[in-house]
DNA sequence: ATGAAAGCGCTAACAA
DNA sequence: TTGTTAGCGCTTTCAT
C-alpha cells in the first residue's frame, strides 16, 4: 500500500514541534499553548493528515471499536437489537465490528475468538442459546461482554431483556379472559431458555392462575419463520386450541395467513397473540396483537452498559430488565 | 489493560527459535522445518497464544477488516445487503465495521473518514443518493471502494446492482398489456439516481412502447415506509390511476391495505407490482406481485468485487448487473 | 531453514 | 508547556 501515508512525524516537523505535543493536540490534551495548538493544526489541516488509528490502538491499547455478534442481521428482529447497539456506539466514539453467526456454536466461538485477537474493547453477543463452549469463553474472557435479547442462565456476563416470562403470562391470561379454554403456546426451540423456561413458564403461570391443567398437547415447538408458521396450521387446528401465544412474528402471521386461508376467522375463531410488535404484525390482516419489547432501546441500553464495563464504571445492576407492554389489535377480540 | 498478554516474542522463548519463525509458523510460511513448526504450534498450543492483529495490522499495512457504510440495517432491504457482503467478507477472512448513516451527508463523509483512520482494506457504500462530497472523498481515497445496490452517476468506483430501468419497464409493461390505462408510478425521492433516472426512464420507456403519454400526475414522490403508503391513497385515488409500479415493499404493502381498508379491491380494480419480493409482500393479503432483486447476492458480489480490488487484480467490469425476475402473486391479474 | 534487527505510527511516562 | 524516548506486538528484509 502506497498511501500517501503523512504521520504524526510529518506534521511535527512542519510545525516545528515534537511527535508529543502533535500527540497531545489530536488528544485535546490542554497542556499546550494556544499558539502552539493552532500552530499544529494548520500543518494538520494542510497536510490533511489522519491519525493511524491502528498504530493508536497498538500504542494506547485501545481501538475503540466493539465486536457484535449477531445470529442474523437480515432477521428483524435482531436488525432493530443492532440498530440501537450501533447508534448508541457512535455516541460513545465506538465502531462495531458486525459477525453473523447463524446462531452456531462452532461460528460463534471461532467469530468471538477473532474479535478478541482484533483488540475489541468489549463484545455484545446475541444469541438464542448460550452453549456451554462459548459462555466457557465467556468466563475465560477479560474483555467485557453484555448479551442483548438474550439470557445467560447463570449470569456471568451483563445482558439487557425484558421479562418473558412475565410477558408471555399476561399475554395469556388475556386470551384465557377472553373466554379460549384452549390456548396454545408456540414458539422456536424450548432448549433456549427464552423458550423453555421463561415464556413457558409464564405460559403455565397463567394456566395456573386460571386453574387450568397444563396441556402438553398445546405446546408447538417451531422454526421461527413465516413458512414454519404457514405449515403449522394442520397440527393447530389437530389440538382445538381457539387461540394461542406466540414467540415470533413471522410465524404468527404464517400461522394467522394459513388460518384465515382455510376460512378460519381472526379473532372470530381463533385469537393470536405475538411477541415482537414488528412492522409484520401491522402489515398482516388482521393486524396481530403482540407483546411489544424495546428492541432498538435494548440494544441501546446493551450498549451503553458495555461502555460503563469498558469503562470500569461501576455498575448498579449488570442485569437490565427493561419493561415491556401489550398491544392489542386486530387479531384479539 | 492487564490482559493476560502472551506474545509472539513469549511464543519464541518457550520454543526456543525466534520471532521470526513464529512469525512464519503462525502464517502459514512454508520455510520452516516440519519438527520446528511442531515445536512452535506445540508452545502456542500450551501458552494459548493468539496473534493481536493490531500489531499485525500496524506492521503489515493490512487490517483484514472492511468498512460497510449503511443507511439503515433496521431496513430490510439494506439488511439483506449486508447479509451477502459480510459472508463473503468472511469467506474471505474480512471482518466488516457496520455503520450506519441514514443516508445523511455529514454522517456518510464522517463515518468514510474514521473508517479509513482505521485503515479499513477496503469500503462497500449503500446509499439512495452520492452527495458531491461523498464522491469526492470516493475519488480523493486510495481505499478502493464499491457500490452496493447504489448508483453512482459517473462510475469512478465499482457497483453492483439490477438493470433498475428495465425492470420497471417490464414491470410497468404488464400493468399496463393488462389493461390499465392509467399506471401510476410510485417511488422514494426522484432526486435519487435510481428513482429519478433509472426507474422513472424505465416506465417512460414502456409508456412509450404502447403509444401511451406520459402524465406527471400519475407520478408519486413518497417516503420509504408502510405509513407513506398508508396515507397515500387519497393522492392515488384521485389520479384514478388503476395500478401501480411501485419502487417499495412497505410502501406497496401500505398502498394495498389502505386500499383494501377502503374496499377496493386488488388486483380486481387496481393492480399492483413492487421492487424487492421481500417477505413482505408474501405476508400481505393479497400477496403483492413483485420485481425480484437478488438482494442477498448483489451484497455478496459487491464484496467479492472488492475483494478482487483489494487484491490488485485485474476486473474484467467494474459495473457489475445482476438479473432480476417478474413474480406474479396475487396482487395483479 | 532460521535469526537479527529495523521499523509500522502512535502513546505515555519521564524529564526538562 | 514541551521534548525525549521507550515501547506496543508484529512483519519483513537481509544475512547467514
């Protein structure tokens, strides 16, 4: 690479100063002369210099940019968690360095591990199921790491959620008040703990709540995906379920599409609760009623939390639980 | 930082050959005694060892790392976009720095700079519209740098994007070899090149060929999102415009429902085509027929062109077009 | 096949 | 307030 490469040494020697003072002027140290400043920066604005930020990070390590780990970045979902993740590092003078995953072990660590050999002064990871060979690199792991929409069953890193559990129970019990004896709970893996414990945890909170016996029959372990959604409309309607909660959009609207095509009326007959608010669910006709979480606001709110550990603030809580509500629309009486 | 920094020089110690054999072993070099590299990648083994590729990068003017400047990865088609570049980035052991810019000006030329203060390798650049100032930084930088669905007017830097112009023509063509007399055409803001050259030339041209005049007031400048298309039904109705090309899925997903919302019927008394056949436009009722961008490839090429240019080899074209397809669904006849 | 040594461009003590 | 001088950890000639 021939770039026309002008160093912090070229401009020290047209301004007739040290490496140092150059240094301490593209710091915004004050300790230097008003004069001398000025000085400075007109041999930088001359010369168009760019400070190296490689030879920085070498020097001073740190590189100001912040590895995320991302399952999908054309998923909705986590598109809107790195939205926020990226506005608030720009605040905050960060870069991110942007890995998908597809949610495998083996990329994960191998993408984690690359992160950490470009010097990234922290990482956020998200993830549906924390494996236990990646929280081991977790904990092995000096630089700091939050998850962002996800969950670490036993909390060594910092995370930033809403409550699922809470949220998937009332999003229940509306259904069971409407008056649906058979509710149905639909979501992707129950190995991930967002699944398997919380949401169906909340899930049977409710059914308890009511003096309802839980119902293996009703519970529908999925893809997360529109034509998932689509195909489950045979095994539904099998189990006499009226309505049901579901853990994502795409599915719910696959499964409120393939309903309202067999002449099955929304919420007439059947009544759907979903999970992300997206814009799906407002496409989707009916609109889908849905839980709707502060993606952008969790991957801000990740962010910000990363820049405290880098930071070594110290922190209150390294557990964010922000809150979450229930939007009722279209596809709920 | 007091990370736990094991370096190459350790690595030497140990193994009892110097830094530059390690060096050699750890990049794959072929001049080292096979006992000797057994020895070495034993010791690195032990000492888990990893290279900091900010050393690396400082000493060896490569960072392995390339810049992906963004309007918005929240937007689904941008999304996609980058989905292709960063698995081809990984294919070819590049990381991306994610950025986003919202297509703002300011934004574009700051985020260009501390990219390459980063001594990014190379730069893919998404956006609706190149400022002259952004292509004067294009043209200033010595990073090469490529076009990802994104046109540039005078081509001084590589793209990849569909024939844009032809497509809408298509599209407009069996609108209107349908029937329709009055095809209204639908996009973002005519001042991007795309809009305002390629699509709106596109739908002239097909007018053209069916002997039929052109009428500014069957052209509608909108905002990219599900409300515009919402509310611009009033705008639309009152051209008595019975289709419409239109350049967005959530612009055109919007148009739908406010027309189904207000008892017109698709495609029986209007017509609708849209430009990326996202998800979207299967999840809507009707499903909305669509010109087909291989969104998730024109990333990927884009980044394997700039991998070509990093690399200094020869391009046979640096303009590349991808093909594009018609799908019929539901919302035409 | 291996080693010695000079940087890469910058930061950060430490002096002055 | 400013300068001197070590490094930061690695790659890369150039010798051997």
């Amino acid at each position: 690479m021939e770039k026309q490469t002008i160093t912090i040494y070229d401009v020290a020697r047209e301004a007739a100063v040290s490496m140092a003072t150059v240094s301490r002027v593209v710091n915004g140290n004050p300790n230097v002369k008003p004069a001398t400043r000025k000085k400075v920066l007109e041999v930088i604005d001359r010369l168009d210099y760019r400070p190296n930020a490689v030879a920085r990070g070498l020097a001073s390590k740190k590189t100001t940019t912040v590895g995320v780990i991302i399952p999908d970045v054309s998923n909705a979902y986590f598109a809107s968690l790195a939205r926020g993740i990226d506005d608030v590092a720009t605040m905050y003078k960060y870069n991110i360095i942007l890995a998908n995953s597809d949610g495998d072990d083996k990329k994960e660590i191998n993408v984690l591990n690359t992160l950490l050999a470009k010097q990234v002064d922290g990482v956020i990871f998200m993830g549906h199921h924390l494996t236990e060979s990646i929280r081991g690199e977790f904990s092995r792991s000096k630089t700091p790491i939050v998850l962002a929409g996800s969950i670490d069953p036993d909390q060594q890193v910092g995370s930033v959620n809403i409550d699922y559990r809470e949220a998937t129970k009332d999003a229940t019990n509306k259904l069971i008040k409407s008056g649906n004896e058979k509710v149905a709970f639909i979501s992707g893996p129950l190995l991930d703990p967002i699944n398997g414990q919380l949401r169906l945890n909340g899930y049977k909170d409710a059914l308890k709540e009511n003096n309802m016996t839980y119902n293996e029959g009703l519970v529908f372990e999925s893809e997360y995906s529109y034509k998932a959604g689509l195909n489950l409309y045979d095994r539904v309607a099998h189990s006499n379920a009226t309505a049901a909660v579901v853990a994502d959009d795409e599915l719910a609207v696959g499964l409120l599409n393939s309903l309202t095509d067999k002449g099955i009326s929304v919420p007439g007959e059947f009544e759907i609760i979903t999970s992300n608010n997206s814009l799906f669910t407002d496409m989707a006709r009916p609109s889908v009623s849905s839980i709707s979480q502060p993606l952008y606001d969790i991957g801000a709110v990740a962010m910000r939390l990363l820049t405290k550990l880098m930071n070594k603030e110290d922190i209150e809580e390294k557990s964010v639980i922000l809150p979450y509500d229930l939007i009722e629309k279209g596809s709920t009486k």
